[in-house]
C-alpha cells in the first residue's frame, strides 16, 4: 500500500509500465488564430480579396482539426481554435465583398475608357454605312471610309494599292501579292491621342492573318501624341497569298482600352 505523495512503485515482474502521457498537439490551433487575423487584416483592404480567401481557408481548416483534437483530449487550446475558426469565416466573407467590389471596379473603369472612344458618326452617315452594312452582310466598312468616334477622332482607311517589295524585304515570299494601304488619323478631340498604342491587323479572304511586310522605311507607322486638330498617315505593306488576294481586310484600333477596334474590307483589285 502506498500512501499519497509516495513515489510510484516498480511494476511487478510480467506487468508492463504504463504508456506515456501524450504530448499536447496545440499546433493547429495557433496557427489558425493567427491565420484568422492575417485573413481578417487583409479582406478589409478590397485589393486583397485573393490573400483573405486563402488564409481564410486555411484558417478554417486548422481551426476544424484543433477543435477535434481539443475534443479528444489531444490539445487544451479548444478556445483558440474556436476563435481562429470564427475568424476565418468572417475573412472568407470580407474576400466574396472584396473580390465583388473589385470586379465593379474594373468594370466600370473599362466602360469608362471605351466610353471615351465609343462608335459614332454623323446620323446621315451612319444611316448610310448600316443600309450598306447590312446589304452585304459585313461589319466591316469600304476602303475611302472615314469612321469617326464619338470624341471626334476619325480614322481612314485608302484602298489597297499594288506594291513591288526590295530585294531585301521581310515579311514577303515569291508568288505572294504585296499590297500597300495608307491610314490617316484626324485628332478632333481636344485632347492628344497616344498613336503609340494603335493596333493594325491584317487578313486575307480566308480570313488567316496576313503578314507585315519590312521592307526599307516600310512600314511607317502611327506613332507619337497627336495633338487636336492634327492629322498622322501611316503606310503599311502586307503580303497575301496568292491564292487568298481576292479580299483584304484591315481591323484598326487607335487606342488599347481607349476606343474600339473598326474594320475595313473591300477586293484589292
């Protein structure tokens, strides 16, 4: 017999000791509340919905297993998991209002430039290049077309015109039909366009796109700041197969973002 506070006796021969007592797991807990409170933190800043979700999740995770692992006498952090639970669901909220705001955001932010540069002409105009449009069943405008934005910017496209590359030119192979297009842009807004971010793309009457010919001072291209009330021409050769030269199309958009893309379509003959 033993009595308290006496040291516990040997086991007997043929007994075995008793096991050791398990360490306390409170690993998960911890980081789930400190997780909860990063998620927390950054969800309140809309940019960061992206960083809130994750850490919501995880904290979400980890603040799960602790909690089962205080149930079974594993951890005596129960409270602390519970809490980095309850903050990961409030981050993981504050990410879905922070990942919405920033949508809206972007959203309007882009209808905003395109609204700068939204299509629109003089009404007889328009009334004439739909009935066109529509008789042919493109999209696309004639070459000799001016298209004018709703901020006064107006763009043309000339009439492909034959071409005879240098011997040294890029972009051109035997037996292809090289052509030449000029496109002028009138600035008649108030305010100066960036040329620098003009796009100009070609295709061939399959549809494939056609290739940019280098060849010398070719292609001169829109570039710089056109101020208002000045003009820019720029020429670009293009090579076309031969067996696709019946049509060329030609998608101009003066500015990325800022206005939409318009095309020209016509034979090059």
């Amino acid at each position: 017999m033993t009595t308290p506070g006496s040291p516990t006796p040997p086991p007997q021969w043929g007994q075995r000791p008793p096991p050791p007592p398990q360490p306390l797991r409170n690993g998960l807990g911890v980081a789930s509340l400190v997780l909860g409170i990063i998620g927390v933190l950054c969800g309140l800043i809309p940019l960061l919905f992206w960083a809130a979700g994750i850490l919501a999740v995880l904290a979400l995770v980890f603040g799960s297993i602790g909690i089962g692992r205080a149930r079974k006498g594993r951890a005596d952090n129960r409270g602390m998991a519970i809490w980095g639970t309850s903050l990961g669901a409030v981050a993981a909220v504050l990410a879905v209002i922070g990942l919405a705001i920033t949508v809206s955001v972007v959203n309007d932010t882009v209808d905003e430039l395109h609204s700068t540069g939204g299509k629109k002409e003089s009404s007889a105009a328009a009334d004439e290049t739909a009935g066109r449009r529509a008789e042919s069943g493109s999209d696309a405008l004639r070459f000799g077309e001016a298209f004018t934005y709703d901020d006064g910017v107006k763009v043309t496209v000339s009439r492909p015109a034959p071409y005879q590359p240098g011997p040294y030119a890029v972009g051109h192979a035997q037996g292809k039909m090289a052509l030449t297009v000029r496109i002028t842009v009138v600035n008649g807004s108030d305010q100066p366009v960036d040329l620098d971010l003009t796009t100009v793309t070609f295709k061939d009457a399959d549809g494939a796109a056609a290739e940019k010919v280098f060849d010398g001072d070719l292609p001169r291209e829109l570039a710089g700041r056109l101020q208002p009330g000045k003009q820019s021409v720029a020429t670009y050769a293009v090579s076309l197969p031969a067996d696709a030269a019946r049509t060329l199309e030609v998608q101009v958009e003066p500015g990325v973002l800022r206005y939409d893309s318009e095309s020209w379509a016509g034979p090059v003959r």
